[in-house]
C-alpha cells in the first residue's frame, strides 16, 4: 500500500482544470505589470488575451457585440493572466496567502443599462477561488466602462497577500 | 453628584445620529463582503439597500431617475451598509483606527456631463466623518458610470484600518 | 579638484526637468487629500488644475472637446498635483520608497470608443517614472468615465510606500 499522498497546489489545481497558465503579459506602456510593497502585490489590468492576441474585445450590454456568456470567458481569461503575473513573480502560487481584493473593469455599451457584471465578474471569482480554495477568498470591485484600452472586454486587477 | 461619563462610541453616535444599523448584507455573487489583510480591511462594493430592498435604483443626472439630494442620500445608505459590515467583522467599531479610503461609484447618465459627485458621495463621507470623528478622516475615489449591478444608483467601498 | 558631488533627489529631477511644484491643492469636499496607513500613503483624486484653476476640463474621444495630448498634459498636470501631496506630507519626496499604484479616471465621450488610455496615462507615468527614478516603478489602473466631478478631463490617485 502506498502512502503516497499528492501535494495539492494552485498549479495542480490549474491542471486538473484543464486550464494552462499563459505567459505572464508585459504592461502595454510605460508601467509595471505588478508590484509588490511590503506583504501586498498589486496587479496592473489584465487583459482578455493569449500571446498578445485579443480573444475577447467589444462591449457587453443591449447593443454590444458580446454576450454575457462571453463577458463570463473574458473575465476568466484575464483572470488567468493575473495569476501568471503572480506566478512569474512568486514562482511558486503557494506562497500567495490571501486573494484579497479583484478588481473588474468591463467594458459595457454606454445606454444600455445592463446589469450582468455579477455573472461576467463571476468568471474572475469562479478561477480564482477554484485555484486558491480558500486562500483565494477575496472582495470584489466592478466598474462598467464605455471606453477601454485595445477596446477590450474586460480588465481584471488583483491585490494578493503573499509570504 | 455623578461622575459617570458614557464613553463615546461609533455605536453611541450613530444611535444620536438616528441610524440603525441594518444586518451586513451577503455579497451578491461568488466573494466575501469583506477581506482583511493585515491591519487593513476591504469591503466590497455595498449598495443602497435594506433587508435585500433596493431603496436606490436609477440614474443620476439630467435625463436620469434620480435627484442630487437622492444621490446623497444612496451614497449614505451604501455607506451605512459598508458601517454595519465592519461591525459584523470587528464587533465593536471602536476597532477602527482609521477609515484609510471611501470609493464611491455612481450611476450617471451617460450623456449629461452630470458634475455632482462631490456632493453626492459627501453622503458617505458626513456619515464616516460623524460616526468615527477624527478616526474616520479618509481618502477619496470616484468613479460614474453608465451600468450598475442591479441598476442601483450608487456602491460604497471602504478600506479601513484596524487594531 | 572638487569632491562635491551633487545630491539628486526627486525635487532636483523636478527642476531639471522645469517643472515648479503647485500648492498641495485641498480637497474638493468633506474629505482628506491624503491619508496615511502604516507604510502607505493613499491619495485622494488630483485634478489637472493649478490655484485652483482649471486647465484641463472636458472629454477625450471622437466628438469631445479634448485631444489625445491634451489627455496626456492633463494626466501629467493631475500627477504633478499628487506629487505636490506627498511632498506636503512628507517633507521630502526622498522618503518615497516606491510608488506603488497609479490610478487615472479619464473624462471619456460615452459612445466614441477612445482607445487612447494608454497614452493618456502615460502623461502621469512619465513623470513619476522620471521623478522618482527606480522607486517610481508602479502599477496602474485605468478607468473612462463620460461624467466626472467639474467636468475634468483626468483624476490621478496614487498609492505610494514611504519611510
């Protein structure tokens, strides 16, 4: 019999969610991607895309070119780009203690009076409390913008605790 | 003759004041209302509701649903609400050291080149000023925006310092 | 020979690079231009004004009032008021340790789908970066508002670590 007992860390929580850590992006101007003063990183907006390829751009809302569903994805997908800021800066994702704060910016048309950014900041929340448990228990800041960089879906930020 | 003094507390001046404190509102979605990290605790967002009844929906600025004296009045029930999640968390308010930051995000028209911030966050900020006093002199943000979670007219944000 | 070797400080790169320091503006309302937590210092929202004059008022974007580079003056003129803060409250801006967050409101024409954050903010980026040498190195946070307090075309806000 083995006693064999797996080490459960954010990174094999990523894997057996089928999902692969990007590269960590660079800041798209004259600013860094993340700091890190005293116990706390602070992330710059992460945007929607893989390997500088916009996957998600376009405004949600009545009007917009982009679903719900999709504002969902967008917000996931900078989520993950968060988190492999946090990686290349931590090497390790165990060393993060605390998600603590998740900002989201999303883009919305401007007369649309929507009101989907629970469900679409949801998809930022779901991964990150998926890969953190409950390290990963964080508050959470929404605007809704009619105007974004690269025209993008959505910018997540994020504020860790880390070791 | 007595030399009882009652202690002044942020409890006791919200009850001069003629304010209850409503029951701390869960978070909407998949967060924590509130994260502490460090000294430094972070509320999510608090809208202008009791008992899950939004008493501000709508608009501020010309063409909106809503008054200047409204925006006001929602920014002091969202602050109220974001009072009573720090009670919950500390249990006396007396553990605040120092309210560090108030955000306010308001719900605007989109085209009314609407100027009444200032005005209508100062409902947040009498509220903190009277309830905390010296400790609760803060920092400001402010953002308008055109689409709000649940169309309410206004979310309060609070970072705050605590023993 | 002399041994005198000049002592660059952020005020020397100031004025190496022409600009004159404003009067730390006060805040607009009932709140504090500034507040102090631990090692972090938070800003609150600095306007593109000088003596209370205001330089830089309307919207970026196709069919607003402002330029692209009129956004980034704005954003520079707004972050030489944060600077102007920091060094009323500490005396000296070499007490800076990093500057660790920058945040920039843009004044944004609702339904021009400006892409031009970036550069904009690059106006506030650029002179902390050349300010404070290595300890300007920041993250940033961008948000486009159609409405904002006097109809000013930026608000800088900046989180920075001191001694």
């Amino acid at each position: 019999m083995s006693i064999y007992k797996p080490v459960i860390t954010p990174e094999s929580r990523l894997t057996s969610l089928g999902f692969e850590l990007p590269d960590a992006p660079d800041a798209v101007s004259n600013y860094a991607p993340l700091v890190q003063s005293g116990s706390i990183v602070y992330t710059s907006g992460q945007l929607p895309w893989i390997d500088g390829e916009l996957k998600y751009g376009g405004q949600l809302g009545q009007g917009g070119e982009r679903s719900d569903e999709d504002g969902y994805q967008a917000c996931r997908l900078s989520a993950l780009n968060a988190v492999a800021q946090l990686k290349k800066h931590l090497g390790e994702l165990s060393r993060v203690k605390q998600i603590v704060r998740v900002e989201g910016v999303l883009n919305v048309k401007c007369d649309s009076r929507w009101t989907g950014q629970p469900k679409a900041l949801d998809g930022a929340s779901d991964l990150i409390n998926a890969v953190f448990g409950e390290q990963g228990r964080h508050s959470r800041m929404v605007n809704s913008n009619s105007a974004m960089p690269l025209d993008c879906t959505s910018l997540i930020y994020i504020y860790a605790e880390v070791e």
